[in-house]
C-alpha cells in the first residue's frame, strides 16, 4: 500500500494543555478514512495538525506527519505557504465564518490559482467557475458572482471544497463539513466530495462525530477519546469486531437497520474529559466494563489483524 498520509507519535497541546497524544495513523493513498469521535476527542485537533492550520496557541509537541514523501512538520515560511493547498486541502466545518464575506464566491476561488499558480485573473475567474461545476453546482456563474451571504449552507459548503480542491492537493481534510446540514443536502455533499476523491486520487481524512457517516463513506476507521486514537483498522473490521468499549457504544448508536438510527452520542453516559489528560484509560470513568488497572495504567496497544488495532485492558483477554 502507497502511504497517502503517515502520522506517527502525534500530540498536540493548547497553552501547555495536552489535546491530542501519540496519534498514529496511516492512510493508504486513494483511501478514505474516517476520524470519529466526540466534541473534545481531539480529532479536529489532529486535521489541524494534519493541515498545519493550529491556532497560534496550539503547538505540535512531537511527532511527524507525512505526506506522500514530504515531512510536513519540518515546513516554514515560504515553503509552507507554496505547499498550502497541495499537499493538504482543508474544508472547515463553518463555511460562513471560514469564508470572506465581503468576497464573491468565484473571486475566492480564483484567488487560489493567482497566488499560486500566478494565473491571469480573467483565466482564474474563468477555472472558478469550472471547478465550482466540477463541485455540482449546475448555475456556476451566478454563485460565482454571488456573495457568501446570499448562498445556502449547502452551496457555501460546495464552495468551500472548490477552494480545497482547487490546488489539487495530495490530502484532502474534512472537518465535519456536513454537521449544520439538513440530510438531503449532506447526502449530496457526501456524494460530491466521494466523487471527485475518487476521481482525482486524493487521500481523504473525513473528521465526524457520526458513524452513519463514516459506514457510508469510509475505507478505515480511527477512534478518538480523550485526545487518543482508542482503536483504528479497516472499516470492516472495526464494523465487524469492534473491540473497544467506546467504539462498541458508538456503534450502538446507529442501529441495526430495523429500526431508525440514532447517529448520536446520547447513549453513551456521562461526558467526554475536559482539561489536562488524567492518570490510567481516558474512558474509564464512563465505561461499563472497567476493570482493577484502568483508572491507574493506560492500557497498551493490542493488534488484532493486519490493519486493526485497539488499547483496552480487556483486549488480551479477549483475543
Ligand atoms: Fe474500559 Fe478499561 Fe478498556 Fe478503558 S481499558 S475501555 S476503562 S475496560
């Protein structure tokens, strides 16, 4: 399998807090994987690392991530401004506040190939809109001309991907980008985004809290909790043979197909950790099955096949 994406020994901390710790992945390129997780698991802490987009007082503590061949973390200034958008495109889940809302839509767009493939502005204006089709909007010239403001949530959305996609990046991250969308419309997002990855090659890394969302669309599956990938494999095995708590209750949320999903965390009890990670298994205060070591020792990494592994205590026991 060709590495599209290698993340290895990752953490992550905002004004000294710790948000993401030791996160590994690996993507193979072409594939699509899902980062599932609750509010505060620390997945969107990881896409921003992934995209080199942390906010001033986030700070990449350790690790590497690579994409295709080039170490991401070692870029700075005029090297990591050209590489922005081609190594790793990045759709922000609030297309309005991501979005100039004094800018045309096209305008945006078109930006992108001025800055960075120095395109005339007439040529520029004339790929926007070309792209702005390829994303499945039909009337591309009038959202072109149109201000953020005067598009629906659907079309900003779409118009955010043109932008990721623009520079025909290795990478492409999604931040829950279909989170404030009605079903209909995330149905064709989902279904746009899915085509034009496939068409293109791109390595997609698909941020969300809902596992029917990741049944529809992913080839591997990580699970965070707590700021840890809890358990990561294919998506057929994870599916098939959850083996982590938390990924066992996840999963309970979207049903078996004889009765409506939930797609939902409401099942679960309790609530996600907040603050500076504590001592032992960051799921054993809400989890049903702890047993002597989890609220004092991090349980180890268990392989359980060629791509699935998960860190339970209860796993050796099991396998
Ligand atoms: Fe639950 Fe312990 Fe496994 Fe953590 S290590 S998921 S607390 S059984």
């Amino acid at each position: 399998m060709t590495a599209g994406l290698r993340v290895d020994g990752v953490s992550v901390a905002y004004d000294g807090v710790q948000a993401v710790t030791d996160a590994c992945l690996e993507v193979g390129r072409g594939r699509v994987l899902a980062i599932v997780g609750e509010s505060g698991s620390g997945k969107t802490s990881l896409a921003l690392a992934i995209a080199r987009l942390l906010p001033t007082n986030g700070r990449l503590i350790s690790g590497s991530i690579d994409v295709g061949d080039v170490e991401v973390t070692g870029l700075a200034g005029a090297e990591l401004r050209r590489s922005r958008g081609r190594l790793v495109g990045y759709i922000a889940q609030d297309a309005m506040a991501a979005l100039n809302p004094v800018m045309r839509a096209g305008r945006q767009i078109a930006e992108v190939f001025e800055a960075h493939d120095g395109l005339a502005r007439t040529v520029a204006e004339r790929e926007a809109i070309e792209l702005l089709r390829q994303v499945g909007i039909h009337d591309s010239d009038r959202v072109a001309r149109a201000f953020p403001h005067q598009l629906s949530g659907g079309m900003r959305q779409r118009v955010m991907i043109a932008i990721a996609l623009a520079l025909r990046p290795k990478v492409l991250v999604a931040d829950e980008p279909t989170t404030a969308l009605d079903v209909t419309v995330q149905a064709e997002i989902l279904a746009v985004v899915k085509e034009l990855q496939r068409a293109h090659d791109v390595t997609l890394v698909w941020i969300t809290h809902d596992m029917g969302v990741v049944a529809e669309l992913a080839d591997d599956v990580a699970v965070m909790y707590g700021g840890r990938i809890v358990e990561r494999g294919a998506a057929g095995e994870v599916f098939g043979r959850p083996a982590h708590p938390y990924t066992q209750a996840l999963l309970s949320t979207i049903g078996d197909g004889s009765a409506p999903a939930k797609s939902r965390f409401s099942v679960i009890g309790g609530s996600p950790p907040s603050g500076p990670p504590a001592a032992g298994c960051p799921f054993h205060p809400r989890c049903s099955e702890a047993v002597g070591p989890c609220d004092t020792t991090m349980p180890p990494v268990s392989i359980m096949g060629a791509t699935h592994e998960a860190s339970c205590h209860l796993i050796p026991s099991r396998t």
